[in-house]
C-alpha cells in the first residue's frame, strides 16, 4: 500500500505513528498490570534501558562518520568525570556540531 507524502498523506502517516505509539505504550503498561514485580522481572526492567541504549548506540560507532564517533567519545568521557547525563549528552552534540562543521 503506497500513501502519497503530499497532500495529507503526511498527516495521515504521522497520525497512524502516533496511533501505533500510544497503542505500544499503553498495551505495555496494561500487559505489566497482570504481571507481579518479583525481584527478578524488576531486574529485567532494569537491564533493559541499558540494553536499548547500546543496541541504538552499537551502528553509530561501527558505520557513523567522525563526528558521531567522537561524539560518542566525548560524551563517554564526559559522563564518566562529571557523572551528569544532561552534561555529557550536551558535549557530546556540541562535539558532533563542531566536527561536522569544521571536517565537512
């Protein structure tokens, strides 16, 4: 099925992602609510940010160009002397801004 992208077909596509979200979403959190937190689901829960981050982050520093790997670098080393997320995340854009900038 093909949606044309002018027009409305952009609203459309736009509101069926938003519909899908909502629907991921909510269905999660009614899906947890027949599931009882014993100690071990609650480490699962917390594995899985962690989880997440590295299956999104792992492409980025294999097939990115210079400026998302010494992004990724500078927000590492950020986070690991300063120890706040906000700071390391805002370096890390500022060195990918800078590289990009200055190598392209």
């Amino acid at each position: 099925m093909m949606i044309e992208t002018a027009g409305f077909g952009v609203f459309i596509i736009i509101a069926v992602m938003t519909l899908v979200t909502l629907a991921t979403r909510w269905g999660g959190i009614f899906i947890m609510g027949f599931v009882p937190i014993s100690y071990r689901v609650q480490q699962f829960i917390n594995a899985m940010s962690g989880s997440v981050l590295v299956a999104l982050l792992t492409p980025l520093a294999i097939e990115g160009d210079i400026g998302a790997k010494l992004a990724l670098l500078a927000t590492a080393v950020t986070m690991v002397v300063v120890k706040k997320p906000l700071i390391a995340i805002s370096v890390g854009i500022l060195v990918a801004a800078l590289t990009r900038q200055l190598v392209s």
